[in-house]
C-alpha cells in the first residue's frame, strides 16, 4: 500500500485537485486498491470548507467529483502516516517541516521537482488562473505515477 498525501497552503485548490486527480489517474490504471490518497493544508485558515468552486468546476469537465471533501490542516502524525507528502511550492515545504519537524524518512516532495522541468505550482487563489494550475498537477502527476510504476 503506497500512502501519499498531498499539501498546499489551505486544502481547497491545488492539493484536493491533485489527490482527486490522481484517485482518479491509479482508478482507471487498476491501482485503486494499491494507494491511500489524501491531501491536507499547513494552514488551518480554510480548516472545514469545502473544495473551491472553481476546482470543482474544473474536475467536474473531466468527470471527477469532490463531494465530500473538507479542508483539512497538516498535523504531525501525518509524517508517520504516509510514505510520501507532496507539497505544490517551495513555501509549502518549509510550512510542512514546520509542523512535522525534520524530514528523516524523505517523503516529502514538491510535486513538479517528479518532472523535467522542476518548479512551483501557482495558487489559482491569486492567479486565478485554474487552467495553468490543472495542467502543471497532470504534468507533476504523470511523471510521479512513472516512477513508482518503476518500483512495482
């Protein structure tokens, strides 16, 4: 069972879009059953909302839904929790070893740091811009599932 947990600053943009994203990406390889997929925020400013409007809508073009899905801060046990914690920018990261101290085991990541072209996925929340945030979460997402397709 691979455990990943996704992280962006509130868990209701970015990182829910990638753990539905990728709920959806090991479904349809018929992996379903070999992860446990979640995400989380560092903050707890949006701790009990429900995921963006706008991600909703977004997901919803693509046939995934969020019903369900509440913001949910970062808690320390999480590192013990899951074997990877995938954080969408460098901010994230820092944010995360402030919660769950040092990283020991490596398992936390920046999701696009998995591609050829390593960097920060922008917070829609400022951009605006929910297109470009979809299509760096795919990139990030393809190239991560490749490389533990690798260490099946």
């Amino acid at each position: 069972m691979i455990k990943v947990l996704f992280v962006c600053l509130g868990n209701i943009c970015r990182s829910p879009m990638a753990e539905f994203l990728f709920k959806d990406m090991v479904n349809k390889k018929g992996l379903r059953d070999e992860f446990i997929i979640e995400s989380a925020g560092t903050s707890n400013e949006e701790e009990g909302n429900p995921v963006h409007y706008r991600v909703t809508k977004k997901l919803a073009e693509v046939g995934i839904k969020t019903d369900g899905k509440h913001a949910r801060q970062l808690e320390k046990y999480d590192y013990n929790k899951f074997d990877y914690i995938i954080a969408m920018e460098q901010r994230n990261i820092r944010d995360i070893y402030r919660i769950v101290g040092e990283d020991r085991e490596n398992k936390v990541y920046r999701l696009l740091d998995f591609t050829s072209n390593p960097r920060d996925i922008a917070d829609p929340w400022y951009t605006h811009n929910f297109d470009i945030t979809y299509n760096d979460i795919i990139e990030g997402l393809e190239c991560f599932i490749k490389i533990l397709e690798k260490y099946r």
